[in-house]
C-alpha cells in the first residue's frame, strides 16, 4: 500500500492508498517538537483504528513544508518501517521537490522556493481536469497555484489565511474576542460577534474572488479552479469563482507524482 503524507504547517495530512482507491484519511495537528516515537505512536494507532499495520505499508511519498518534522519524519521512517521479507527491496521514501517528475513544467523564477505541498495540488488539479486550471488551499496562508493549460506551472498568490487573520486580530485589539469562523448571513453586523464574522468570513470570500478573477484574466481562456485545505468547507460553498471542493486534493496530488516517479 502507499502512504501519502503532506505535513503542513497547522496539520499533518495522511492517506492510504491501495491501487484503487483511498482506504482512509486523517487530517492531525503539526507539532513540531514531537518527537520520531511519539509520531510513531501516532502512526500505528491510526493504521490500527482502521484495521491496518506499518507491514502493509510498501511505498511512502512525502511533502513538507516544515524542515523540523520534515527532519521527525525522515527518522520515524528509518526507525520504525520493517524490513522486508528477503528478496524484497526495502521501502525508500519518495521526497517531493522540484527535482521530481511532476508532469508540469514549472515556469517561475525560482523552482526550489515552491512550495512541495502546492507543487502537489496542482498536480492533482491539472490530472482531473487536463486544461487551465487554479487551486485554491485554504490553510495557514490562503494560497492560489495557477497552471496553464498546456500544463505550465505559471506561479503563486499567497494571502494571509482565515484563521491566521482571526487570530492576529484578537490578538492585536484589547476588546475583540476570537470568534468561531462561522459565515455570517448578513455583511452588516450587528453586534461584535457578527461584525468580525462578516469581515473575517465574507472579506475573505471577497479576497478570493478578487485574486480569481484576476488570476484567470491573466491565463485567459476558460479556468478551472478547485479548492482544498482545513478551511476550504468554510469559503468555498459561499462564492460561485470555485468549481470544486476536494479536501483531500494534495494527497491525490502526491498519489499521481508517486505513479510518475515509480523508481
């Protein structure tokens, strides 16, 4: 089976896969001071909850953004997965970076600073819909990958993320509370709780909307966009610029650059 894994700055994103079709997902929080065995731990209890064990895993593909875990992770896999019956080889991690095959040719400045986790969604983005399209990842930073549709990497957007932006304006304020990022039905609050539903929620809806309308003007044509990340169930149902919601986009992603990359 293979183990997809997509460590991000807030959660840790898994899933398993096994030739047809996902077997299970889990969304964990980043902790960055956790430790190979605690990760571990973690790890084995969430193959057993679905009735699987580490010897079912035999290809593993990783991005990460977080050079900590990234290095926790490095030595989860050489301590804990088991080795394999003689004659088999034993299981080598693939790390994505812009050194992979990844099917699109990446067309920015620099290609080392991409992120693996976007490099990813858009992957996945371009295999299901084969044209021009965007993927929105509602995360720590709100992030918009754009991709011809020739298959061309073309670059990014970043934007402060949703509950990065509550969480400095509590912060930053004396009477302001942090408040459950729930949509607001009105964008004139009418009380503390619905004005900071309304400009946190809708002014992000009206972020995005922006930045997409722009961003398919300057790659012209018809544009897909899909959207993905914790926080995508909370923006995406609220604007008609999103095609389509897929939460678990960059494991799907990882899935297609581990098939492209079978050595």
């Amino acid at each position: 089976m293979l183990l997809c894994v997509n460590v991000g700055n807030s959660n840790i994103v898994l899933g398993l896969w096994d030739g047809e079709g996902w077997c299970a997902h889990w969304r964990v929080r980043t902790i960055r001071n956790q430790m190979p065995d605690e990760y571990a731990v973690l790890l084995k209890g969430l193959l057993q909850d679905k009735g699987y064990r580490l010897e079912d895993i035999t290809r593993i593909v990783i991005a990460s953004v977080v050079p900590p875990v990234t290095t926790v992770f490095g030595e989860l896999f050489d301590r804990y997965l088991p080795p394999r019956p003689k004659g088999q080889q034993v299981v080598q991690p693939l790390w994505v970076g812009p050194a992979v095959n990844s099917g699109l040719r990446i067309r920015i400045d620099n290609p080392h600073e991409l992120g693996a986790d976007l490099l990813a969604d858009a992957v996945a983005a371009y295999h299901r819909f084969h044209t021009a399209c965007i993927v929105v990842d509602f995360g720590t930073a709100t992030t918009f990958s754009a991709v011809s549709k020739d298959g061309d990497f073309e670059g990014v957007s970043i934007a402060i993320g949703l509950g990065v932006a509550m969480e400095a304006l509590a912060g930053a304020t004396a009477q302001l509370p942090r408040v459950s990022l729930t949509p607001s039905l009105r964008a004139i609050g009418k009380n503390t709780i619905q004005s900071m539903q309304s400009g946190l929620v809708l002014g992000h809806v009206g972020l995005v909307e922006g930045l997409l309308r722009r961003m398919r003007s300057e790659l012209g044509g018809e544009v897909q966009v899909v959207s993905t990340g914790g926080l995508s169930s909370i923006i995406a149902p609220l604007t008609s610029e999103i095609n389509a919601l897929d939460p678990w986009l960059t494991l799907d992603g990882l899935r297609v650059i581990h098939e492209l990359n079978p050595a």
